[in-house]
C-alpha cells in the first residue's frame, strides 16, 4: 500500500466520522449542546432516549447500509465487467424489494424481524438478478444494453409490487417510506443485525479480491491464469446480491448508491481492489450518512418554511436526485464509452 | 423497399392481420362488456346496450362496461401511437415514454396538486399532465444532446425518470394515508370507475393531435434513414424530433391525466406492429401501432377487473407484467431475423457520430 492511498483512507475514515456527528446532530428537537451532554454521561431521560435509542442507531444503520451498497457495487462491476452494473439497474434491488413486500405481505416476516425480511430479499435479489440474465446475458452485451435490459426487468418487478402492495394494501404507508429508502425509525434491532452480515459479506469480498481482478480482465485472461470464470463470477454474485439485501431490508431501495459510489472510490483509490474495496465502504458510508444529514436538515428547513410538520424528506429521495443528475453528467461527459 | 422477399406477401398478410385482429377486439369487447358481476349472458347483451333493458344489467353495461371499454381502447390507440411516434423518431426500439422521463413527468404534474391540497378543474388536470411530460422529455431530450446516441438517451432518460420518481415518492410520503391509497392507484394506471365524463375529457385531445400525426408520419419515414440522409433530403433533424417529441406528449398527457400511466404500451404495440408487418414504413405501421394499443389495454383490462375481485388489480401493473417480456421477446426476435435493425444500442448509431455539426 502506498503511503497516499494509506493517507486518503484516513482522510476519508476522518470524512465519515465528520458525517456521522453531523448526522448526530441534524436532528429535530435537541440542541448539540444536549447531545454532546448525553454523550458524556449527563442529560434528562428524554434527552438520553433521543440520542441513544433513536438517534445513536439511525447513524449507525446509515453508515452499515451505505458501506454494504458501495462494496455490492463495486463488486457487481468487476464480476461482469460493466460500469454501469449498480444493484439498482441490474434487478437486484427491485428484485430484493419484492421479495421482502411478499414475505411481509404474506405474513412470513414482520419488519420487526430483519432476519425473515433479509433472507426474503436475497431471494428477491437473486431472482431479479436471475431475470436479467435470461433476458440478456449478464456477462456478455455490452454495458449499456445490459444497463436498459436492467430497467426492463425493474419495470416487471415493479409491476409485481404493485400488485402485492394492491392484494395487502394495509401496509402501503409503511412500505412507500421504505420503497424510496428511509433511515426513519431505525433502532438497535436493525443494526444489530445489519452490521454482523455485512460484515461477513465484505470480509468474503476482500477474499475475493484476487478472483475479481483477473475477472475483470476478461474470461480469456482469467482461465489462463488457472481461475474458472464461472464460480468465481458466481461467488462474486451472490456476494453482492447478499450485501444488497442487507442493506435493502434495513433501509430500503436508497437509489443511485450502489452505482454511482464505486465509481467514486475508484476514481479515488484506483483499480487496486485491496485498497478500493475498503474504499468504497467507506465512500458508501460517507455518503448515505452525508445524505442522511442534510436531508434531515432540509426537512427542518422545509418544515419551517412551509410551516407544516409532517413534512420529512427521506434520504433516499436526496440519495435519487443526486445521483440522477450525477449520472446526466457522466452519460453527457463520455457517450463513447458507455457503449 | 420492393426489393424484399417478404413484399410479395403484403397483401394477404394485411387481410390476415385485419380479420385476426377484429375477432380478437370482438372477443375481448364481449368479455369486458359481459363478464364481472352481475354477469349478462350473451342474448341479453343487444337488449341492455340500446337501452332496452331497464335493470341492473342495463345500467351496469352502458354507463359501467361501455365507458371502461370505450377508454381503454382509446386510451391504448394513443399510447401505442406515441410509442410509434418517439421510436420512429429517435430510431431505437426502446425509447418509450416510460424510458424518456414523459410518463413520470405527467404523473407527477397530475398528483402535485393532489398531495399539496390544491384543487383543479378537471378541465386543467391535462394541461397539467402536458406540463409535466414536456418537462421530462425535453430534459431528456436536451441532456441527451438531441438524441445522437441512442443509448446516450435511454440512460439519460432512465436517469430523469428516476429523479421524477423521487419528487413522486416525497410527495407520497407527504400525503396521508387516505391520500396515498387514491395517488398510489392512480400512478398505477387504472381504468376502475371511469364513466362517460372521463371519456369526454379524452376525445377532443385525440382530435387535436389526429392531424399532427398525419402530418408527421411521412417526416418520421424520412428520419428513419438516419440524419445524414435526412437531412440530404431536407428534413431538419433537430426539429423534427422536437416536433415528434411534442405530438407523442400531445398523445401521451391527457391518457395520463385521465387513466394514470398505463405503462409500457407503447413499447408492446409498435413492436406488434413491427412483427406483423415487418416491411412497412411509419405511415403504414402507425394505425397498426394504435390499434394494437388499444387491443392491450383492453385485454390487459381484464384480468384487472376479475383476477382478484372484488378487488380490482391496477391495469397498468398488468400491462407492465405483460408488456415487457412480451415486447423484449419480439424485440429479440427482430434483431435475429435483421441484425442491421434496432437493438437497444446497436444498430444506426455509429455512421451518425461521425456528423460534424
């Protein structure tokens, strides 16, 4: 490891420690000099509810959904050489969408049990991910058809929510919150089971590192060098698959991370994938727990504005626009290479 | 194009094609007007459609089933028009409204007002819609730089759907829950408890633009030969997409504001069309394109209205079920049979990049 890239993880690790204590205290209802007083042990019932038990885990889920989004990301690019391979444009998040709708509309998982609902997405996940491949090959066609075909898919997959969500329409307003992805509400059982799977999945990406890296070579130059293409690309899938539902059954479908973060992290940390996937963790995380917030920032200011209080901005909502027009810029910048 | 093996054939294709199509629309116009509860058997059909039933039957048929179907098919020939229309014009399959951030922009210039309590004249509610789908198609179109690249465009408008579908999403997490049930249905597309009134409101746009698409089509035959030779014979490349842009919204808008999305139609109908006529120009396709539109929705009503009665199912959702694999099948399928036409990205894109503007 250079001492640079050494370097521009801590800067980045300093980022996110920024994020999360700005995070900490974007909130309504409580002064920062009130945080920093619970933190230190002081503070009023109240006041030590708000941070450590509502507070304390939204951070902690944000910063967990968006570091297991940036690896799902990066490594969904390498394993079928595309750039545009996010989870949200190859089936994998509208696929995991469904499945957790299903499970809790059939009454298998509560939101209550994140267990159900995360085995319920990866299920979701694999399937959308299994769509995609009968319609258009993952690993052939190049990146932009695969990316439409992508579409394609989360448009029937769409269409089957919709339908789970008409059959069981009691729980829409719940679930509308979390199709566009909210960081609302999040309490210890969330993280307590975010953190130990994506903790697993991001060691076992770290493993495959190696495999990874000959893949994006090309398949040719991977079985020279002794790798099988085949379970190495299928590892790397469900690697990715599984740290997506994760991160979809906690916070649900925040758009744009998983494509637009490793982009990011390689343009920072280069191809290297022992630094870039540490890298893009932690890019994930600054980033949803940026985002997370400034949108709660905003919605105070929204709400003062507009002088109503039932306004909230999601995070998924700044997480969407930001990515759109981060994408408008990177498909206006090179319409060669995203051919 | 007479040059073709398969021009001989036209002729009987074409009969074919019409005879099959009619007993289909019969079929389907007899299940949607006689199927559902209560049921009207067959002899009793002619009586309750010229009034001369007095009862239930009578009234369910003519201001229940007639309505719905009367829309349906209406709003179907316009959608499977305008998909035609923005294909032809930006020569790619796969620019459909749902593609361009048109749909998502009407939808939500129809649901603004609703989350935030303003209330509209119905009247207005498509000038709204208009709004809305001419601001996502032209931020596509604009971003896109005008439609060179075609899978340029496509991610381009995926990119500004997707930001549309956020604004839609925040405004549904405003709403409250009564709300968010009646704007849920809507973004949905859905023919339930449309009567007469809404079909009043759909017509008179379908006059407006019925003249516009007679006077595009030909330019749309021109455009298909790429910019190069478009714009050898005259055409302005430019503003002809522009123009095509504007009459697909002036289609597109007012089903909006009356049914909701209704989505994906206009990716299956000219596909349809295509694969049923494959040799033809836009100007033969085009009324090929809407009433194979209009057969969809249609038939996609159906199952909305009964699978899970008495719930009634989002008629969109179905057409999205069914539209997609069925459109991605033949659009597959066309590429095999002629490689030089239209896959997503393939195709004429490269000799139009090496224009020097």
């Amino acid at each position: 490891m250079k001492p640079r890239t050494g370097m521009r993880l801590v800067l980045l690790a300093l980022l996110a420690l920024l994020c999360a204590v700005a995070d900490l205290l974007a909130g309504p209802a409580l002064s920062p000099s009130g945080v920093w007083e619970v933190l230190t042990g002081g503070g009023g019932t109240v006041e030590r509810h708000l941070v450590l038990q509502l507070r304390l885990p939204r951070l902690l889920v944000a910063l967990g959904a968006g570091a297991a989004l940036g690896v799902a990301g990066l490594v969904l690019q390498f394993a079928l050489r595309n750039p545009l391979a996010g989870p949200e444009v190859t089936g994998v998040t509208p696929g995991a969408v469904l499945g957790a709708v299903t499970a809790s509309g059939l009454g298998l998982a509560g939101w209550e049990s994140p267990a159900a609902v995360t085995t319920a997405a990866c299920l979701g996940g694999f399937a959308g991910a299994g769509l995609l491949w009968l319609l258009a090959g993952l690993s052939r066609g190049d990146a932009a058809t695969t990316a439409v075909y992508g579409v394609l898919v989360s448009a029937v997959l769409g269409g089957l929510t919709a339908m789970m969500l008409t059959a069981a329409p009691g729980q829409l307003g719940s679930v509308v919150q979390w199709l566009i992805g909210t960081t609302e509400g999040r309490v210890w059982e969330h993280w307590h089971f975010l953190w130990p799977w994506t903790l697993l999945w991001i060691v076992l990406a770290g493993l495959l590192a190696g495999p990874l890296t000959l893949l994006r070579c090309g398949d040719e130059q991977a079985s020279a060098a002794g790798l099988a293409p085949g379970p190495a690309r299928g590892a790397a899938l469900v690697c990715s698959v599984a740290l997506t539902a994760g991160a979809v059954s906690a916070v649900g479908a925040l758009g744009f991370v998983g494509l637009l973060v490793p982009h990011l992290a390689l343009a920072v940390f280069g191809a290297d994938l022992r630094v870039a996937l540490p890298g893009a963790a932690l890019t994930g995380a600054v980033v949803v727990c940026g985002a997370d917030a400034a949108a709660q920032l905003l919605s105070r200011a929204l709400a003062d504005l507009l002088d109503s209080d039932r306004l909230t901005l999601p995070v998924g909502a700044l997480t969407t626009c930001v990515g759109a027009a981060l994408l408008l810029l990177v498909v206006r910048r090179r319409p060669g290479e995203t051919h | 194009m007479t040059g073709r093996p398969g021009a001989r054939l036209r002729r009987p294709t074409a009969v074919r094609q019409l005879l099959v199509f009619t007993a289909l629309l019969t079929a389907t116009a007899l299940c949607a007007l006689t199927l559902g509860t209560p049921v009207v058997p067959l002899s009793e059909l002619p009586a309750a459609l010229t009034g001369g039933d007095e009862g239930l039957a009578g009234v369910v048929v003519t201001e229940l089933r007639l309505p719905r179907l009367t829309l349906a098919l209406l709003a179907g020939a316009s959608l499977g028009a305008a998909g035609l229309v923005l294909q032809e014009a930006l020569r790619n399959p796969l620019a459909v409204p749902e593609m361009l951030g048109v749909s998502s922009g009407a939808a939500l210039g129809v649901a603004a007002p609703l989350v935030l309590a303003v209330s509209v004249p119905a009247a207005v509610e498509p000038l709204l819609a208009l709004g809305g789908a001419a601001l996502g198609g032209v931020l596509t179109l604009l971003a896109a730089g005008f439609g060179r690249s075609p899978s340029a465009v496509l991610l381009t408008g995926a990119a500004v759907a997707a930001a549309l579908q956020a604004a839609l999403l925040v405004l549904m997490v405003m709403a409250d829950q009564l709300d968010l049930q009646i704007i849920y249905r809507y973004l949905l597309g859905s023919l339930s408890a449309r009567t007469w009134d809404e079909v009043t409101r759909l017509w008179p746009w379908l006059l407006i633009s019925l003249p516009a698409l007679v006077l595009c089509a030909p330019v749309l035959a021109v455009l298909r030969l790429g910019d190069d030779d478009a714009q050898a014979l005259g055409v302005r490349v430019h503003h002809a997409r522009f123009a095509a842009l504007a009459v697909a919204i002036v289609l597109i808008a007012p089903v909006i504001a009356v049914c909701g999305p209704v989505a994906w139609v206009g990716f299956l109908a000219p596909q349809l069309a295509h694969r049923l006529l494959p040799y033809a120009d836009a100007v033969r396709r085009l009324p090929w394109a809407a009433a194979w539109g209009a057969l969809t929705v249609a038939v996609a009503d159906l199952p909305a209205r009964l699978a899970l009665a008495p719930t009634e199912t989002p008629v969109g959702a179905w057409t999205a079920l069914l539209g997609v694999p069925a459109g991605v099948v033949l659009l597959r399928a066309r590429r095999r049979h002629d490689p030089s036409d239209g896959g997503p990205t393939k195709g004429t894109d490269a000799p139009v990049r090496t224009v020097k503007p």
